[in-house]
C-alpha cells in the first residue's frame, strides 16, 4: 500500500457545518413567506441549484431566475448574505490543519457555489492552512463525477493511492475510492480523528 501524501478534505458538514434555517428565518422576516418558498423551490429544483455549482450557470442568472420565479422583492446583495450566512466552523477537525499541512500536501474539496464562497466561507481563516481549493464552480464538475477527483491529482501530480480523502457523503467517499484513494466517511468527529490517528496523519 502505498504511503499517503495529500490529504483532501471536504468542506461542508465536515470542516464548516451548515444550517439554512436561519436563512430562511431571515428571509421571512425581509419579506412574508420569502424563506419558506426559496427553500421549497430549490428543492423542487435541486438540478438548477446542481448546474450552479458545477460553474453552468453564472452568479446573476442564478439570481435573476430565483428572483424572477419567487417574486422576492429585496436586494440581491441581502439575499446573498442571508443564503450564505450559514456555516459554523468546527473546530475540533480545523484545528488540526496546521499540523497535517507540515508533513503532507493538503487540499480542500468542494461542490460549493460563488455565492457561498464570496459571502459565507471564504473569511474563515483555516482556510489559509489548505495548499489549494479544488471547487466545483471553477473546475466544471461535481463530486461524485471523476473529473472533479482528477482536478486534485492534476494538481497534485501524485499516485492515486497517495491521496485520502474525508467528506460526510457516501457517494463523495465511494467516488473518491473509485478514482483509487482511501477515504474517511465523516459521520462524526470522533470517526475522522481515528481514521487520521490510525493512518499516522496525526
């Protein structure tokens, strides 16, 4: 088995949990009813909010269709913050960042969206600890799609085997294991902490 070399790390629900229901709250208190109907609406449309993420769709034609479709009549920069401030750093995991990133190459992994980077994780500081951000936006593709874990190793230069990664979703994990890495299935600190612990990462 070849020795580990970059460590991957997810981003939401691993290192920043997330919560929409204080967005939706404060939709609500912007305009009767906004939040409730946004939520339902993007979950009724989960392949819209898909194509933004893997980079199909740009920031404003997001935000037009939202707009235009939910009748929502405050500003885009408030609907920006309120669907983005969402995340709560958890500290057990970011706290061991900077002494992975000393003896191995580490890289964060995200389907995440423009929006969300620019208004809602992109100022949390352990984010410095990570040598690169392979993000969905910006490489065109969504985990679990194999060109999104090729991103890494087109970065990276190293074997696929070299690579771990650590995400809360199955399928995120499973694909990893497909390209050939290792991987760590997040369902709790604890399980990610031992995982680290028992591969000699920490």
């Amino acid at each position: 088995m070849k020795k580990i070399e970059v460590v991957v790390f997810d981003l939401g629900n691993v290192l920043l949990p997330f919560d929409y229901s204080p967005a939706v709250k404060r939709m609500n208190d912007a305009q009767q009813g906004a939040g409730d109907k946004v939520q339902k609406y993007l979950k009724e449309n989960y392949h819209f909010f898909r194509e933004f993420e893997a980079g199909k769709i740009q920031p404003e034609e997001y935000l037009d269709k939202i707009f235009s479709d939910n009748e929502l009549t405050f500003h885009k920069e408030d609907f920006c913050r309120y669907y983005s401030e969402i995340f709560t750093e958890n500290t057990p995991l970011t706290s061991l960042l900077p002494e992975i990133k000393r003896r191995f190459q580490l890289v964060l992994l995200s389907n995440t969206n423009e929006i969300h980077k620019k208004y809602g994780w992109e100022k949390y500081g352990f984010i410095s600890n990570f040598e690169k951000l392979i993000l969905s936006h910006e490489v065109k593709a969504v985990k679990p799609e194999p060109a999104i874990y090729q991103a890494v190793m087109d970065y990276t230069k190293k074997a696929p085997e070299s690579h771990i990664f650590i995400d809360d979703i199955f399928d995120y994990t499973m694909g990893a294991k497909a390209m050939g890495w290792d991987a760590i299935h997040c369902t709790d600190n604890q399980v990610v902490i031992n995982g680290l612990h028992l591969r000699g990462i920490i």
